[in-house]
C-alpha cells in the first residue's frame, strides 16, 4: 500500500514512482497492458482518481501509453531506441557479432554470479520454472521452443541479479540478436553432439545459480559463450566452403 504519511509525497507522486518502481525490476515489462483500473487501484492501496492522475504523469513522460481501443500499457521506448538501429546494423556488419559476443560474455558471466549470489527462493524458483521449460523443449527436440524458452532462460538469470540495468540490457540484446540466436542454435541442432553440449551448458549455469556458487556460475556462462562463438566461427567457415566449391564448380550460391 502506498504511503500517506504526513510530509510524503503527494499521493499521485508515490503511485507514479511505485508504477515505475514495478517497470525497472521487471514486474511490469515493456509492452505489457496495465491490469483494469479497479484491480489496480486496490493492489495499489489508492483511490481510481489517485490512479489516474499517477498514470497521466506516467504518460506525460513516455512510460506508458493508451492504445487505440483501451487499455494502458508499458511503453517500448526504454528498448526500441537501442534495439531498432542495432538490429538493422548487425544485418549490415557481420564483425559486429564477434563484438556483440565479448558484450554478451562480460555481461552474463557478471550475471550469473550476481544471480549464485542474490538469487532469493523465488527467483530460483522461477529459475527452476524456466530451465524446466528449456529441458523439456530439449526433449521434445523441439526447435522453435527451445529457441523462446533459451532466451527465457538467460532473461531469468538476469532478473535474478536483482540489478535493474542488467535486466534491461539483456531484454535489449536478447531482442536484438533473437533472429542471431535462432540461426545458432539451428546450426548447432544439426550437430547431435554440439547440441548435447549445449544442453549441459544450461544445466551447469543453472545448477550453479541454484546452489549459490557465483564462482562455478560465471564459469559456466563464460564457457557457454565462448562455445557459441566457436559454433558461430565454424558455422561462417562452412559456409565458406560451401561457397568456394560452388564457385569452383561453377554454380551459384543460393541466398
């Protein structure tokens, strides 16, 4: 419930802030709609025109936005203006994956040892909850699954740092590499092996977080990074292959 102490602030102020408290840490994301106003209000501890008026301040300042047809919802914008321009740039620069890469390895290696280290129970349920879903999508071989639920997975260990910006920054690149990631890992489906040593990958970060053991942690996603940047290196090399002999056998590459 919001505070209405004396000498607080004003109360559409508080809600305003508790809104965007909710936004940072991820339990409200970009794109989602807001609950009914009623819900709302009364999870918030306020009154329907103290909620409105938190909202339009909201609003006023490009966190949210209303939709044509109703409803309210969290804006884009924290992420659209980083991923959009990245996206078009990778199609167009092909070294900007090995770069993107050394990122994702700072960055997730930092994040699982934060996650081995904060993760409250919670958040290794919801840890449990997300690996459950990439291990089953492993055993169905389920592909197209197996691609949204390895995305999920990395978000969940991210959000269980309990650092806002490394939430976001992984929802970022994960949104900008997502076609990146499916091409990897369809490259890496066909090789029974590679993909067998993938699924472990996942396993050993998660283990790791779950048992609070940041050390072994970063380990495993820095491992687990560099074994996509070997896949992405072997996969190029194949293809480079394919192309010299179509070349030399004087046929033209598809695409």
């Amino acid at each position: 419930m919001i505070s209405t102490r004396p000498g607080a602030p004003r109360l559409a102020d508080s809600v305003a802030s508790e809104l965007e408290k909710r936004m940072l840490e991820g339990s409200l994301k970009s794109g989602d709609r807001l609950p009914a106003e009623r819900l709302l209000a009364l999870d918030l501890g306020v009154s329907r025109p103290s909620l409105r008026e938190a909202m339009q301040k909201l609003v006023s300042r490009g966190l949210l936005t209303t939709r044509h047809g109703g409803g309210t919802y969290v804006t884009d914008r924290l992420d659209a203006h980083f991923v959009d321009p990245w996206q078009d740039m990778l199609k167009g620069n092909p070294l900007l994956h090995r770069d993107l890469l050394e990122v994702r390895q700072m960055l997730e290696s930092q994040a699982a040892s934060l996650a081995a280290d904060r993760a409250t129970d919670l958040d290794i349920s919801r840890l449990d909850e997300v690996y459950a879903a990439l291990e089953n999508s492993y055993e169905r071989d389920d592909l197209s699954a197996c691609i949204d639920a390895d995305v999920a997975f990395h978000q969940a260990v991210a959000e269980a740092t309990h650092n806002v910006l490394i939430g976001h920054l992984t929802a970022s690149l994960m949104r900008v590499i997502h076609g990146h990631v499916s091409n990897n890992l369809m490259h890496l489906h066909a090789r029974p092996q590679r993909w067998s040593h993938l699924r472990a990958q996942h396993r050993a970060i998660w283990q790791a977080i779950r048992e609070h053991r940041p050390q072994e942690a970063a380990l495993a996603a820095s491992e687990h990074i560099e074994f996509v940047r070997q896949a992405i290196e072997d996969k190029a090399l194949d293809e480079e292959r394919r192309s010299s002999a179509l070349r030399r056998w004087g046929e033209t590459p598809a695409g």
